[in-house]
C-alpha cells in the first residue's frame, strides 16, 4: 500500500499529514510507529488524519496519532498545519474552518499575516473531565513525584496537561521528571507535563514532555494550557508570549467561560509517498 503524504511542521514540531478524505488510510498501531521512525521512517513527533466531517457544522475530522501509536484528542501545532494542508491542497478556500476532533470542536483561522489562529476552546478545569484525581477544582494542586512533592496546575485543552512553574527551563530536570509526571498514577489516560518559567506578566519560556512523543520543541496545547495555568494563578496577563525550544507562540486567553486563542505559523517542509 502506497500512500502520499505531507511532512509539515509548526515551531519544530513535527507531522506527517494524510489526507485520508482521497485516499484510504487505514493503519495500526506499529504501522504508525515505524512511520513516525526518525531513522527508518519518514520520522515526526505525530501523524495527522484529515478525514470528512463526522460532527454537525464542520468541514472536516482531525485525527491525531503520537510517534508511539497511540490516538489521542488534541494536538494545537498540528491543528495549525491541519489549517494550511487542506488550503494548499484545495480541499478548502475559507479563511475560517470548523473542524472536529476527538474532543470537539475547534475552528482554524488562516490569517492576513500568514499564521494562523486556532480557537481551541474553553479549558477544562474539572479534575474529573481533565481527567485527574482530585477532591475539587483549584489553582494549583500538589503531587508527589520522585520522592518530592511538586505543585501543579492541572488544565485539559482537549487532552490532558500537568503545569508546573519552576525558575529556570533550562536547567530544571525535565528529562527525569517528564516521564514521572506523564504516567502518575493520578492521571488514568497519562499527561503531558509542561514546565512553566515566568519572565515576565506577558512572556513565558516553556519546555513540554509530551504524552507519547516525549520531549518536542514545541507544543501548542501546553502552551494554552501553560498561559490558562499561569492566568488562574495571577502570573499572567491575558495575552502571552510563549517561548518554546521551536519557535514562538502567542496565546490570549480573558478568563473563564472564554475561549483560548493561539496563534503561531504552520509549514510545508516536502511531500513524498511511503509504502506500508
């Protein structure tokens, strides 16, 4: 089976995009792995899925598979390069695209500047819908991890993320604590853990442990759930500089019963075929 693809990439983040609306995709797990492969593979942190709509009032699915095979509800850098693929493939010409995930729905705004602007929703805040243990909703919450206790905030923008402020990204341990945090125990579906440094009321350096993929050089889910984490804990203001290892984001988020509003580029890096 030969299928045709797009390798796409927001911020360094990186995807393999198919458009599964032409052509029928249709693959397992390890199918998904050997794909996202950096050595033997076309290599990427995710695989894309543009599929036809399954919800009311929208144009397209959006289907997201991490490098280890699994599926999982949201992913904000691959929405934005969801939003350029079906542009430059004639698959849409508006400027404004409802689409449906997992977890809802979203809506894709290409921009006059280039970028584009994902309205990723209301975040969630309920442990119970997050989902994560806990006895009720508050701005940060603690969790033994490694023998210590870290405080978190807890926040799903469509997929689960664990929050966590420290003084310095870039010497803060994230590759032995990304993975702790990723699988506790207070998290059934598994986490993705964003360590959060503060510069100032309108900019924060972040670095992400991805659930699934590990370490990215950007994560644009984080990034939502970083500035909402942060606003809830009156660090931030409403519109935020997200640096990430990748690139730069912007995310505006007013408060809750609000959408939150990320902005940032989405790009084509090739096209090729592969054979499964």
């Amino acid at each position: 089976m030969q299928l045709r693809f797009s390798k796409m990439q927001g911020i360094g983040n990186d995807f393999v995009v198919f458009d599964a609306i032409n052509q029928s995709v249709e693959l397992s797990a390890s199918q998904y792995r050997a794909i996202a492969n950096r050595r033997f593979g076309v290599g990427c942190d995710q695989i894309l899925l543009v599929e036809s709509p399954r919800l009311p009032d929208t144009d397209f699915h959006y289907r997201i598979f991490n490098a280890d095979g699994s599926e999982v509800e949201q992913c904000g850098n691959g929405a934005r390069c969801f939003a350029r693929f079906v542009h430059e493939k004639g698959l849409s010409s508006k400027r404004s695209i409802p689409v449906g995930t997992a977890s809802g729905r979203i809506v894709l705004n290409l921009l006059d500047d280039g970028l584009v602007q994902v309205d990723m929703g209301e975040p969630i805040l309920d442990p119970t819908a997050i989902p994560f243990q806990a006895d009720a909703i508050a701005t940060s919450y603690p969790l033994q991890v490694g023998g210590e206790q870290l405080m978190i905030g807890a926040v799903s923008m469509g997929n689960p993320h664990a929050v966590l402020l420290v003084d310095s990204v870039d010497s803060f341990p994230v590759e032995r604590l990304g993975p702790l945090i990723e699988n506790h125990p207070r998290f059934p579906q598994r986490v993705n853990a964003g360590f959060m440094q503060v510069i100032d009321r309108n900019q924060i350096q972040l670095r992400v442990f991805e659930r699934g993929s590990g370490e990215t050089l950007a994560c644009g889910t984080g990034a939502c759930a970083a500035v909402v984490a942060g606003r809830l804990q009156g660090l931030l203001d409403q519109r935020v500089q997200v640096n990430l290892p990748g690139g730069d984001l912007v995310v505006e988020w007013p408060g809750e019963e609000y959408p939150v509003l990320m902005s940032g580029p989405a790009v084509t890096v090739f096209e090729g075929k592969i054979e499964l």
